[in-house]
C-alpha cells in the first residue's frame, strides 16, 4: 500500500521530530554527568614541554612524591593553648600528614602539611574538613595549600549543572517572549537547543572520558552557553525567514523549504566560522587550551544539527500555529519595511561616509583604553570572587609562616653541584629557606620555601629569579618546578599562544569569508570592523574591571579567549547581513541591496545579539574570576557588534564602496 503524496510530506519531519525526542531521552542525562570527566588541577593544563611538567615528571623518581599538599592551619590570636595542640596532633587526617608545625614568628597558629592523592584532591580535602569538627573554642581551622584550592574550585563549579542552565534558559526564554510574543515558539527554540546541549554532551563526555580531550570546569560552562545561545541565534534566522516566506506563501512545506534554502548558507558559514576559529586553539601549548577548542567546536556543530534538523521539522508540523496568537497571514503586509531599522537605513544612505568615520572614531576612543588592560596574571587565591576557606585559610598561613609553607617550590640538579644549587637559591630574592628532600638518578631534590603565598605574583616573580640563579650554575642542569612555577609556565605559555593563534584565526576566518562572499575586499573590510569592535570592548573591559569591579587583574589566556570568541561570534552577524545583501545586490544593485539587506536582518541579528549577549552573561552567576571576565567580555562585544559595528558601520561602508565592496567577483561590474 504506497503513501499519499499529502501523507509523505508529513512523514519525513514527523520522523525527524520523533528522531531528535528519542536521542534527547538518551543524551540528555549527560549533560548532568560531565563534570564526572572534568579536572580543574592548574598543573594538568600545562604542556608537557613546560619545565614545570617535566620536574613534575622527573620527581617521581624520588619515590611517592606526587601528592598534592593540603594544609591544616589553626590560629588563635591569643596564643595557641596546650588543649590546640593536643586537638592538633590528635587529628586522624588521611594522607600523609606532617608534625604539628608551630609558627616560628609567634605563639598563634600552627599547621599540618597532609599529602593527598592528587587523582581526587576534592575528595580528601573534602573528608579533612569533615574531621575538623569541633575545635576548642576560640580556635580557627581552616585547609589551605594547591589541594585546598583545587576542592574550592570543583565546589565553586558545582553550579554548571544546574543553576547556569537554569539562568541561561530562563534568559534566553524571556527574550524569545518578547521578540515573537507567542508562548508557544519560544519552547520550540529551547527545545532546540536542549537537544543540541544533550548532543553535545555526549560526544564530549565519551571523548573526555576516553581521555582523548581534556575538559575542566572552564570549558563545561563555555560549553554550556555557547551551545544554547548559537542554537537560538541560528534559530532566529530561521525562524524569521520562515514567517516571511509564510506571508507570501501559503503552503507551510513550500515556505520552509525556500526558508531552509536560503538560510543553510549563511547558518552553515556561522556555524563553520565559530567551529575553525575554536578550533584555531589547537595550536596553543596549554592542554586547557586544546580542550576547549574541540568541546566548543563540537558545541557549535551540535546546535548547527538541530537548527538545520529538528528545528525545521517543529516548525513546518506547527505550521502557522508556531506563532500563535500572532500568526502571520497571507498576503499581509512585512513588518520589516517600515519601522525602526527602515528609519535607521534612510540615514545611512543620506550620509554613509560620515556615518562611518564618526562610527570608526568612536570605537578608537575605546581602542586607546587597551593598553589599562591587566592581563599579566593573578594570584590562584584570586579567581575565587567569593570567600572560600582556602583563600582565608591562606591569609592565616602568610602572618605566621613564610607564604610558601605547605607548597614549596621544587629545584632539580645533579648531585655534584649540590651546594653550588643550594647556595645560588638561598642568595635569591624572596626565597625563605632551602633544603634538601632527597636524591635518586644522580639528581638531587630541594624544597624551596618562598616569603610570599606560592600562589600570589611576587612568588611568580621570585621564581623566575630562581630559575636565573640555578640556571647559572655550571653543570646543574638545574631545573624549577613545583605549584609557583605552574603558574609562571601557564602565564609564558599563554602569553605565546596569544601571539600564535590571534593570526591564524584572523586568516582562518577571511578564508571562510572569501569563499562565502566570493570577494577579497568584503572579508578584509568585515575583519578590520571585528577586530576595530575587539579593540573598543578591551579598552571598555580595562576600564570596567578596573575602576567599577576593581578586579585584581585578569588571567593572559583572557584576551586570547575574548578575540577567538568575539572575531568568531561577532562575524557572525557580518555573515548573516552580507549574504542577505549579497543576495539583494544581484537583483537591484549593492548601494540598495546594502540598505534593503539592513532592513530584513535588523530586527533578527539584534535579537540574536541579545540573545547571545544574555547568555553569555549568565556566565556571571558562577563566582569565578575567569568566567566574570569572559561574560562581560564577550557580552559587551557582542552588543557592540551588533547594535554599532552590523548596525552602521558595516552597512555604512557598504554603501559607501558600493559595487566595489564585491571585488573582483562580478558583482563588482554589477549595477552600483
């Protein structure tokens, strides 16, 4: 018995549909399950040509020495009593715990180093804690040290799997309200990005898990909001065009197949745009940095799926209905040719050069705020923007102890130059004592206890004199390792990806333009505008973190992570006007095809905008240095690009160039 051609229409997106339902139900749950696969050990980010990873490597040889440092300090401000001690020495911890060590500076607080197994440091830090109950009164007890920090981080993490989600779709749900007024689409839109988000989520928990990625707590939450505001910007072109094509149309099939049709490219280019640029990070010497390349590259292609996919699918069963209670009808008129963005047209085209000069000129003024930018490092204790016990914990130990305590700095050499090495790192700078921990493979092993907390910047910099000093010892081959310089080797490491990726992305992504636009001139004109647009949101970020969040600074992977996301995000919106354009300039020329371009795609890329800039935002809501930084960030930029850079400055010089823009297609021998 064969199927009607009425009934075949139906059958392909119902199948689609039921599809996508089933393997919601089966790649949903992970989702909740990726931080199961997630580490946040600062020392697992670095390459394995780092110095401080090959003494990591080297030190093993000196027995089970691989252990994290957790620190057990109590304090009180009278004096410890003989009853804290005994509460101290009495403490059943696990690990290997030191003696009760007292503060040699006073008679208030003293501490026990515990060695924890650095496979789950959350964990152990988690058990000390739970059997610091019940203190003699008066006294303060607290964990601190690399292992503390670590379990304050998986905590602070915590919120990814549920309350950044929750902000995230309660954001994007209220904007979708609001743009399409209709209670219905925007549970489509959602549910669209859901379904990408379970996708996702599968593939990068199966990769992590099978230890071909690396994925922390950073990469989770970009993960999480890149996927939901990208599935609902390519939503929104889709949408947008199907309820155009349905005033015109009044067949639904018909409607979406020209809607579909003419907004794969332009989603295609986004999404392959965003998945190169990402993808650039692959390149950086920082493993961090090469996770987060592939999970936010799998992202981008999971929503890409379901907006191409499902998506359509919903939409074209709803039919006009998707719309309720506004549906739009045949044959009525576009809301698009009048209105705000048509009024906003009308001034560019009365005065384009001048639109664009005063345009460029302001976002110079926030260009020359970029050199306040701090982004040379901060403190570990510092990406905490609430107060947690380690970072208090740390405080206590820095008025009693040298700072470094219970985290010392790990030096490396021959045998034979022992005391040479020795006495090279007791004449530096900063460095408390130095003694010996041990020798194995004619190598021998020193404990470097810094003055200042080994996660603070002056250990930073006492480091670096360190590895001077041993360096220049003769036939050491004197090598510095440790928590302090992890921190130097993640901050050289991302200083030099900055140099090395923000080029490739730049030639990455005028290669995807050129072959989209079929010009070279458009995509060099639309990369100047993004990079012009990156530059304003730096200097604005410089001065917003500075003087209104008064940040302690900012980490130098920072900008690397602003360019790769706003040039690629924010070429986006570039993308989605020019192939318009493009498209309108074949048939009524480009100064009109640019003017008419910005009409139809105003009202959508500034939804999308928002709607990317709101995601991003909830970023906030986890209280990380890092992340508060990226959300503003990108945030900002994605506004500016939307509201300044797509809204005048692109359509301006458009304008302006007219058919020249196209060259050397033949567009530019077309009607002006």
């Amino acid at each position: 018995m064969s199927t009607s051609p009425s009934r075949a229409r139906w059958l392909l997106p119902a199948l689609v549909a039921v599809a996508w339902l089933a393997l919601g139900g089966v790649s949903g749950p992970f989702a909740g399950k990726l931080s199961e696969v997630s580490t946040n050990d600062s020392s697992a980010f670095l390459p394995a040509s780092a110095e401080a990873t090959e003494v990591s490597e080297r030190v093993k040889s000196f027995g089970d020495t691989r252990g994290l440092p957790a620190v057990v300090v109590a304090e009180r401000t009278s004096g410890l009593t003989q009853a804290d001690r005994d509460y101290l020495g009495g403490l059943d911890l696990p690990g290997e715990a030191s003696p009760v060590i007292p503060s040699q500076q006073d008679d208030q607080a003293a501490q026990v180093v515990v060695v924890v197994d650095p496979e789950d440091p959350a964990g152990a830090v988690d058990e000390i804690r739970a059997r610091l109950t019940s203190p003699p009164d008066g006294l303060t007890v607290l964990v601190a040290g690399p292992a503390a920090q670590v379990a304050d981080l998986k905590e602070a993490f915590g919120g990814i799997d549920g309350l950044l989600l929750l902000v995230a779709g309660a954001v994007v749900a209220v904007i979708l309200v609001l743009v399409y007024r209709s209670p219905l689409l925007p549970f489509v839109v959602l549910l669209s990005g859901v379904f990408a988000l379970g996708l996702a989520s599968l593939a990068v928990y199966l990769l992590a898990d099978g230890g071909v990625l690396d994925l922390n707590g950073q990469s989770q939450g970009i993960l999480f909001i890149l996927v939901f505001g990208a599935a609902t910007d390519y939503a929104l072109l889709l949408v947008s065009r199907f309820r155009e094509e349905l005033r015109d149309t009044e067949d639904r099939f018909t409607a979406m197949r020209t809607a579909w049709r003419a907004t794969i490219e332009p989603i295609a280019a986004s999404a392959g745009t965003v998945v190169l640029g990402v993808l650039c990070l692959l390149f950086s010497d920082l493993n961090s940095n090469k996770g987060l390349g592939p999970v936010a590259a799998i992202g981008i292609g999971a929503a890409f799926l379901a907006s191409v996919t499902f998506l359509p699918a919903a939409l074209v069963l709803l039919g006009r209905s998707a719309f309720w209670p506004l549906r739009p009808k045949l044959g009525s008129p576009h809301p698009e040719a009048s209105g705000l963005w048509s009024r906003i047209a009308k001034v560019i085209s009365a005065r384009p050069r001048a639109t664009w000069v005063v345009t460029t000129l302001v976002l110079l003024v926030g260009v020359a705020f970029v050199p306040q930018l701090q982004a040379s490092g901060t403190a570990q204790s510092d990406v905490f923007l609430t107060d947690v016990d380690s970072v208090a914990g740390q405080e206590v130990l820095s008025r009693h102890f040298p700072g470094g305590t219970g985290a010392p700095t790990v030096v490396l050499a021959r045998s034979a130059a022992a005391q040479q090495v020795t006495a090279a790192a007791q004449d530096v700078d900063g460095v408390s004592s130095v003694r010996p921990a041990g020798e194995a493979d004619d190598l021998v092993r020193l404990d470097v206890v810094l003055e200042d907390p080994a996660d603070s910047e002056a250990a930073v910099a006492t480091v670096q004199r360190l590895r001077e000093a041993v360096r220049a010892v003769p036939d050491a081959d004197a090598k510095v390792g440790g928590p302090t310089a992890t921190q130097l080797d993640t901050q050289n490491t991302s200083e030099r990806d900055r140099l090395v990726i923000i080029p490739i992305v730049l030639v990455v992504i005028f290669l995807v333009l050129a072959l989209l636009l079929r010009s070279l001139l458009a995509p060099l004109l639309l990369i100047a505008t993004v990079v012009l647009s990156f530059g304003a949101t730096m200097g604005v970020s410089a001065l917003v973190f500075n003087g209104i969040f008064d940040f302690p600074g900012a980490d130098p992977v920072v900008p690397l992570f602003g360019f790769v996301f706003l040039v690629a995000l924010g070429i986006d919106y570039n993308i989605f006007l020019m192939t318009r354009v493009r498209e309108e300039a074949a048939s009524i020329g480009t100064r009109e095809g640019v003017l008419r371009g910005l009409t139809i795609t105003g009202g959508v890329i500034t939804s999308a905008g928002v709607v990317l800039a709101a995601t991003f935002s909830a970023l906030a809501v986890l209280p990380i240095l890092f992340l508060a930084q990226i959300a503003f960030i990108v945030a900002f930029g994605v506004l500016l690009d939307t509201f300044v850079v797509r809204s005048l400055l692109v359509p301006a010089l458009g304008v302006d160039l007219g058919r020249r823009i196209w060259w050397p297609s033949k567009l530019a021998r077309g009607k002006e």
